[in-house]
C-alpha cells in the first residue's frame, strides 16, 4: 500500500499481548492490542492519525495547528506535545461547563499546559459551532502572521484516516501469526476515525480471510449516529484517495449499550470491572474510553460466551492521563 507522507513519532507496530487470566475469566481468548504503548506522552490512538495529519500540516508550510475536544481530551493533549516535538505551536479548544471557571491542570490539561500549548475554553455553546471557533482562532492567528492548520475533533477526517489503516496492516499480520480463527476486534467510538480506518483497513488488507470482524462499542451518542458519521468519513476518503477501499453502512458494526451514565461520566459498575484488569492483568484503562468498552465486552460476554467467536482483539486505545484527570470524581482516592 502507497500511503501518504507521515511523520515517524508514534512507537510502532505495537505488541499484541495475549491475557492469560482475562481469558480464563472472560471464558474467551482475550488478546489486546497496545495501543496505550504508542509512546509515553504520545500515548494512545490519537499520534496515530497525527502522523498523517501533521505530516500534512508541515507540507502546507503551516506552523500552528488549532484543534478542540473534552477538557480531558486525549486528542488535543497528543496534538498539542506532538506539535511541540515538531516545532509547531498550538491552540487547543477545550471544552467545559463554564468558561469563566475553569478546571485545575490536572491529567491531560497538565500536559497541555506542559507542552506550551494555548488554551482557549469554550462551553457547550461554542462546542456546537466548533468549526466557526476554530476558523476564529485561525483568523487571530493569521493576523498574527501565523499560518494555520484545523484538525477536527479527534483528527476524524480522511488524512487521519490513514493512522488506523496503517494499524489495520499491523494487525492482518499479528492475526495470521495466530493459530485460532474466528475472531472480533472489539474498540470504543468516540469520533470515529479510529472506526473509519479500521473498517477500510480491514478490507484492503483483508480480515476476512483471518475470519476477523471488527465491532466498535460507542461511549457517546448511538449506534445510528456513528455508523453515519463512520459513512461519512469513508465517503471523504474514498472521495480524496480513490482506489483504496470502500465501505458500505452495513460494513460498520456496532454494540450500543454502554454509553452508561454519559459521555465521560462513569458508574461504579463500570470502575470495579476497570479496577479488576488491573489488579488481575495490570492493564490501565481509561474510564472515558477503553473502561467502557471494556465493561460492554465483559457484560456481552456473560449474555453469550459466543458474542465474539473464539477470540477477541481488544484494541486497546490509550487514555491513561484522563484518569488522573477524574481520579477525585471516580473515588479512587
Ligand atoms: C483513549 C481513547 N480511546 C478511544 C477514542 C475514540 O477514538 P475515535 O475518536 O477515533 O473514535 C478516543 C478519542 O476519542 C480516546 O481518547
């Protein structure tokens, strides 16, 4: 595959580590890919797509990239130190109840503030029009003689679409490594790029033929409301890479169910299964992201040990600074 130009900042190929204990517990082979291991401060899903996205960015002559998420976002808090390592500046757009209070520098806002980028509050009103902030930001900017490069929420579009085809490579070559077939790669869907790469990956380098399907568990918003957005995202990137991959609607799976309490908020069901991994496995999960997706597998388990064939691929995207960030709120302390 001929794929366009990345920067080489994220750790991979990842391992694929197989759980021992979880798999005797879950009454399933349960396997999990580190992408929590793609770097330190870099950790998780997001350097992945930015690998492309800044490659982009640094082709264009840009030299300050503006973006936006969560006040606990994993996806500006990747953006704003890979920006840094690359010698860009950047804008962050984080979002919270109210912009006159913001919260303390804790978990990813700590290392926001750390790399030097700015940061610019808005609330849920701002959060609604996000592209009309983000061309705001810009035009400051560029009256500044700055020039500019919006990354959308999560780096969902068709560029960093490539970081999970790239893993979808990873993975064709872990699973044709392994003896067992039948089996489902299981990941949580906040903005759904990780979905869209992972779908078209998964058909150009073909997880059929390893008898792999792939299920994504949303953690915001439904299952109708992602399979579009996933659509979409496929759409722009045939549309701008054509001959690559297609996909269709009824390509794009889902488990809806676990959204919980909401976006980012958790319950204590969901706390005790994340507390259990690590003590049983020392696997950190996040509880915005992976401690939801995880709980939703460990729940779809315990209906029909069949759910997910023989064995699952957990792809383990990252997030450890977000529970730093809600530790106090998650009685963890
Ligand atoms: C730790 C973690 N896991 C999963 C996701 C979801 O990935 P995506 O935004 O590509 O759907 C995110 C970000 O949204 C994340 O930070």
């Amino acid at each position: 595959m001929q794929f366009p130009p990345r920067l080489d900042i994220a750790n991979t190929p990842t391992p694929l580590h197989h759980l021992a204990r979880t798999s005797a517990e879950l009454g399933v082979e349960f396997y999990i890919k580190r992408d929590d291991m793609t770097g330190a401060e870099l950790s998780g899903n997001k350097i992945r797509k930015l690998e492309f996205l800044l490659a982009d960015a640094i082709e264009e002559g840009c030299d300050t990239v503006i973006t936006g998420g969560g006040q606990q976002s994993n996806h500006c808090r990747a953006t704003a130190l890979a920006a840094t390592r690359m010698g860009l500046a950047s804008v962050v757009c984080l979002r919270v109840e109210d912009k006159e209070a913001p919260p303390r520098a804790q978990g990813n806002i700590l290392l926001d503030r750390l790399s030097g980028a700015e940061i610019v509050w808005i609330d849920h009103d701002d959060w609604a029009r996000q592209q009309e902030v983000y061309e705001e930001q810009a035009t400051r900017l560029r009256a500044a003689g700055r020039k500019t490069y919006i990354i959308p929420e999560g780096g969902s579009n068709a560029i960093g679409t490539w970081g999970y085809i790239r893993c979808s490579e990873e993975l064709a070559i872990q699973l044709g490594e392994l003896p067992v077939k039948d089996t489902t790669i299981v990941y949580a869907c906040g903005s759904g790029g990780t979905g869209a790469g992972l779908v078209l990956g998964g058909k150009f380098f073909d997880f059929a033929k390893h008898q792999t399907s792939v299920v994504g568990i949303n953690v915001c918003d439904d299952a109708d409301y992602f399979v579009k957005r996933i659509s979409g995202i496929c759409d722009d990137f045939t549309g701008r890479y054509p001959g690559v991959a297609t996909a269709q609607a009824d390509d794009i799976r889902f488990i809806d169910g676990y959204v919980g309490a909401g976006y980012a908020k958790s319950q204590p069901a969901e706390l005790t299964c994340l507390r259990a991994l690590a003590a049983r496995d020392a696997i950190i999960l996040d509880p915005v992201y992976t401690g939801k997706a995880f709980y939703g597998i460990t729940q779809e388990l315990a209906k029909d040990p069949t759910r997910f064939g023989k064995r699952v691929v957990f792809l383990h995207t990252g997030g450890i600074f977000g529970l730093f960030g809600s530790a106090l709120e998650a009685g963890y302390s």
